[in-house]
C-alpha cells in the first residue's frame, strides 16, 4: 500500500497533480485510492502529446480485471509528455501510483492554479 504524499493536490475524482522542477510543467496520475478500487489495471488509454486538457473534463480511461473508469483531468493545460512505460506495463498505476506510475506531463500556463 502506498503512502499518501502530502504535497501533491488532489480531486474529488481521485487524481493528483504536482510539480515539477521544470517550469510550468505539472504531472498528474491517478490516486492510491483509484488504484486500490479498480483492481489489477491491464490497460490505460492516454491522452495524446499536444493535446489540450480542460480541468474536471475526462482525457482518458483505465481498464482493469473489475471495470473500466474515466480519468478525470485535475487541470487545465497541454500534454507534453506521455508515461510510455504504461503501454507494456499498466500494473506500474498499482504498484507505484505516486511514482512510476504517472500518467501524463502537462504544461499549464500559470502553476500558481494548482496552490489554489
């Protein structure tokens, strides 16, 4: 079982967002709590690089041995990278959801909306 980090911001719908040490990009994943409830996660569709997100709006679905769940953007913004290890590897969302397991990079244009 994970730890709940304390400095990452988090959604109703179980996503977290957080920092990174390049400027104005964020990373955004799925929750410990996500994880636990969907089960062993076999699948992920990401969001495409380039792609513009809207917070709240979905940008994507995880499929698991129980369900399939929409992934909810926690912030608005621009996909600049994609977590490709999830293409061969799913279950890193369960084994390390905070970590290797993230899902997307996202350029927003002001940071200062995640301290909010």
């Amino acid at each position: 079982m994970s730890l709940i980090p304390n400095n990452l911001r988090y959604t109703k719908e179980h996503e977290w967002v957080s920092t990174t040490d390049r400027a104005g990009i964020v990373k955004i994943g799925i929750t410990d709590f996500a994880q636990s409830a969907l089960g062993d996660i076999v699948y992920i569709q990401t969001p495409k690089i380039g792609e513009a997100l809207i917070a709240d709006q979905i940008c994507g679905e995880v499929e698991s041995t129980k369900s399939v769940s929409e992934i909810y953007a926690p912030i608005s913004g621009v996909i600049a990278s994609v977590n490709e290890a999830l293409n061969q590897n799913p279950e890193l969302m369960n084994s390390d959801c905070y970590g290797l397991g993230w899902i997307a990079e996202v350029e927003v244009a002001d940071i200062s909306v995640i301290e909010k």
